[in-house]
C-alpha cells in the first residue's frame, strides 16, 4: 500500500482483507441462484400471513412475567507451540433468569437504574473442557474412544446448579429418556465398537460391557459424538454436537425445576428461549424425539399449565428470507407468517419442502415480524403431535396455544445490542460467549496446564474451568 509507517517502510494490506475482496469478486461474475434475492411477486403469501390481533390475547393474569435464556458458546484452541494438531476444547452453557415485570418498570422511569436492572437478572453457568485433537484422556486409545471417556466424565462431575435444582448431566439425560419426575433406569445404546454389530444394549447409569465383543458400553454412548470424530482434524463440529446437547439438558433441568416446584405458578408465567432453533442435529439427533415427548407431557390443558419453550435464530436462510420478506413490506409490523410446505420450499429451493425437519426439529418455525419493526424467526413447541412429520406436520399457529404468550413477549422484549434482538437471548448469548483475543489467549494457558504442557504436574481430571 502506498502509505508511510512511522518506521518508514510501507504499510502491507491484510491478507484476509484482499483474500475476502478476492472471494466476492469471483462470485459477483458466477452464476448460481439465492432464493431471498428472488422474492419478485409476493401475493402468494398473503392467505399464509396471520396478524397479531387475529390470534387469541394473553389477558394480564396469562401474560408471562419471566424469561429464562439458554446458549451456548465454544472454543478450540491450539495448546503445544510447533504442535497445531494439538487442540484443546472448552464449551459453556449458560442461562439467565429475567424479571420482565422489573424490566418494563425501568423502561417507564426516566432514569434507568442498574442496581434494579442488574436484580431483575440472575444467571447460571455449566462449562466443561476436553482435548479434542492430537491429545488423549490416557495412553493406548484411539480419539474417538477419548472423546467417549471424556464426555461419560463430563456427564458425570458436571451438575447444573441452580435454586434447588443439583443434577449432573448424565441424571438429567436419565430423566429426558424418560418421563418428568420418573427418569429411566437404563439407555438403549448400539455397541461402540464398529466391528461389532450388537444393537439395542440396556446401559445403565454405570455402563456395562456388550454382550457380543465384551467391549465397554458407557451411557453416553447414546449421544454417538464420537462417530463424527476424526483422528487428523479440530473437531470442533463435534464439539458444537456436544454443546447443543449440554443445552438441551440445561433446559430440560430448569424446566422440570418449575414443573415440580410450581406448575399452576411459574411455570406458566415463564417463557423458556434457546438461542437457535429447537432442534437437534447430528449423530445426537435422536433426542429430538425424546425432548418432544418429555416436555409436551408437561402440559395440562384443563389448567392452562403448560411449559412455553421457544427458540430463535440470529443467522441463516430463514432470517435471510424473512428480512428480505419486511424489505419489501410483505410482512408488515405485527404480522405472523406460517411457514408451511410451500414457503418452505420457496425458502430452501427443495425439491421435497413436505418433511423438513421430520428428523431434527422439536418445534415449528414462524416468522414475526414485531410491532416496532423487527424480524424474528421463532421455533415453538406444538402441544400435542408432530411439528414437523412426512406428511406437512402442524404449520397452524392453533397448534400452538403457546405461541400468543410468546409472541407477546418478543414485542415487550426487543434489543439494540444486536439486530432484531431479543433481551433474553441477548443476556444468555453475553454470558456464555468467550471474550475474542485475551480469552483465547488466557484458554490456551489453561489447557496447557490441563494438559501438563507448561512443566508443571497436569490438573485433576476432576477440575475445570
């Protein structure tokens, strides 16, 4: 570049700067097709679009009063200098509790006040680290059998700890396979062992050897993380599998937290966000079933008791779309489009719109469009039935007796802190992120510690950071 430096040589241009500038330049002259640029005649979607005042209003003894948020933040860092294949693996759950009342008071004041503000939200942690690549729990194994241990550790030691809530991750995946207040006794899990073909193992919380190779099976084999593990990578997809999991989980514990201490109470006055869609991807992808089960058990129609549980995603096709969607003024503020087969399959360009979703999803997408203007898009948990099934599933908002509530709170909830942003989402999501530079710098000190890189004695296995 032709600029000076206070050295007095030149200044060099970024090389991920020229590479991004690079990159776009080839594709402004390819040719492929993106659907939310082609969004042209729009009047198809006019009898798929509801308006907020044609669905049912929460009275003021059903509008929810609290929001917990739940997300999840991870991070792979290399840890041996000279070694990049060496890799440690940190992750976190974290969720917040909000006092909406307490905020909507602060927002009718004229001066905020932090103390109050800071009172309306208490917030919860669950972080766990493992070596993800080139590093091994012990000697003599392979990294798909050291990701095994590790997470059957994890399960273990971790606990979810919150109010009168103390279950570690294995109790509480025992309780997502069976039923609220009655968790199962054992986990039917396929052997490990890829050259054994015995399926359907009875696993108890302590694991057991498999009847046909005689090889260990541990609980947490049903999460089958281990098959995306490769022995020359970072493997940090795998290590995102696990933490959509870990984030099930703490949702599945605070909600049974609420089911068991006030269903008729807090329970229906509290929403439950994820930050993502309820779904579940991957080998892991089973527990879908499992979660939508588990929490469509928990409601009572007789009383109006029911869990409102809820997820919204920030990026990908779907925001894209629905954005372009209020660009044209489709959507106007207030409106709620269904989402059925045929905008599906405008959204996605398939060529089979009618059962996406049947395998990974536990709830149904809508777009909102909220009264001040922003674009959510918001997955929501059907009270009885499927979602998403081979046949269309449930696209109607009248299979979701929830969805009012939680539309409701989306409006009394928007965010600066990021687009279309939703408070809950936003505290959970400033929680569980890592800090960008120093705290990279600072997990890469503590792995090699972990890891007794450093000179010193390694940790206890049992520890964490």
């Amino acid at each position: 570049m032709p600029y000076d430096t206070v050295s007095g040589g030149f200044e060099r241009p970024s090389r991920l700067g020229h590479g991004n500038a690079i990159v776009r330049a080839m594709a402004d002259r390819s040719t492929f097709y993106v659907p939310s640029e082609h969004v042209r005649d729009l009047a198809w979607l006019a009898p798929k679009i509801r308006n907020r005042a044609t669905l049912p209003t929460p009275t003021s003894g059903d509008r929810l009063t609290n929001a917990i948020g739940i997300d999840g933040s991870l991070m792979v860092v290399p840890v041996r200098d000279g070694l990049p294949s060496v890799r440690y693996g940190y992750a976190q759950a974290a969720a917040i509790w909000l006092d909406l009342e307490a905020m909507e008071h602060q927002r009718r004041e004229r001066f905020v006040d932090p103390v109050a503000l800071n009172r309306a939200v208490n917030s919860a942690l669950v972080s766990y680290d493992l070596p993800v690549a080139g590093a091994y729990v012990r000697e003599g194994i392979s990294i798909s059998d050291s990701w095994r241990e590790s997470i059957n550790r994890l399960f273990r030691i971790k606990k979810v700890e919150v109010n009168r809530l103390n279950q570690s991750l294995l109790e509480l995946l025992m309780l997502l396979h069976g039923r609220p207040g009655k968790p199962a006794t054992t986990l039917s899990v396929d052997c490990p062992n890829r050259a054994c073909s015995q399926r359907r193992i009875a696993v108890s919380p302590d694991g057991t050897n498999c009847p046909s190779c005689t090889g260990r099976v541990l609980p947490t084999d049903v999460l089958r993380i281990y098959e995306e593990v490769i022995e020359d990578g970072a493997n940090q997809e795998a290590l995102g599998r696990l933490m959509q999991v870990v984030e099930l989980l703490v949702v599945v514990g605070l909600v049974t937290l609420l089911w068991e201490q006030s269903r008729d109470a807090l329970l229906r006055s509290t929403m439950f966000v994820m930050d993502g869609p309820l779904a579940v991807y991957g080998p892991p992808a089973k527990l879908r079933a499992r979660a939508l089960e588990y929490f469509q058990k928990m409601a009572d129609p007789s009383t109006g008791s029911r869990p409102h549980l809820c997820g919204i995603e920030k990026t990908g096709t779907f925001v894209d779309y629905a954005k372009t969607l209020a660009r044209h003024d489709a959507l106007k503020p207030g409106d709620l489009l269904v989402l059925d087969h045929e905008v599906i399959g405008a959204i996605n360009n398939s060529e089979n719109p009618i059962a996406y979703g049947a395998e990974t999803y536990w709830g149904r997408k809508f777009v909102y469009r909220a009264k001040d203007g922003r674009v959510v898009v918001v997955t929501v948990l059907p009270e009885a039935g499927q979602p998403y099934d081979d046949n269309g599933g449930q696209p109607e908002p009248e299979s979701y007796p929830s969805l009012p509530a939680i539309l409701d709170v989306i409006d009394r909830t928007g965010s600066s802190m990021y687009r279309d942003g939703v408070i809950p989402v936003a505290l959970a999501h400033s929680k569980a992120a890592y800090p960008i530079g120093v705290g990279t710098d600072v997990l890469r000190l503590a792995a090699k510690r972990r890891l007794g890189l450093d000179g010193k004695s390694p940790l206890s296995s049992s520890g964490g950071y």
